[in-house]
C-alpha cells in the first residue's frame, strides 16, 4: 500500500462530501462521535456543580461537607 496512491485524496471537496454522505447513507452506524469534557476545580469545597451532585444524591450532604470544611479550617488555626 506504501506505493499506491490514495484515490480519496485525489477528489475535489464537492465530490468527497458526495462520497462521504452517499457511505453513511448506505450504512448510518459508519459515524461514530465521541465528546470529552474536561473539568478544573481547585478549592477546598466542591464546585457550585458537584455540590449540587452531592445534595441530589445525599440531602444535607452539602451540610455535612460545610462543617467538614469549618472545622478543618479550624484545626489549621490552631496549628499555627
């Protein structure tokens, strides 16, 4: 195949988007899709998001994460 030249590169735009759209025509699972997201967050609590998440999933989690934070915050004090 090293030596042989690719036929679809050979096209013009308009006819490769012929070909393209008559192949998924004939066979519509062809085309795959795929999406990635990616998130950031630094902080000691969650995101407004995440912390929505966790009260869906848990009532009073977000609650139960505040006091967490507190009293974390107040050990660090303490140390110092």
């Amino acid at each position: 195949m090293r030596g042989e030249r690719n036929a679809f590169a050979l096209l013009d735009e308009s006819s490769k988007v012929a070909l393209i759209t008559q192949l998924l025509e004939q066979d519509p699972g062809l085309l795959r899709v795929a999406q990635v997201v990616q998130k950031s967050h630094s902080g000691p609590l969650p995101s407004p998001e995440d912390f929505a998440d966790y009260e869906r999933a848990l009532v009073g989690s977000c609650e139960r994460i505040l006091k967490m934070a507190e009293r974390q915050q107040e050990v660090a004090y303490d140390l110092n």
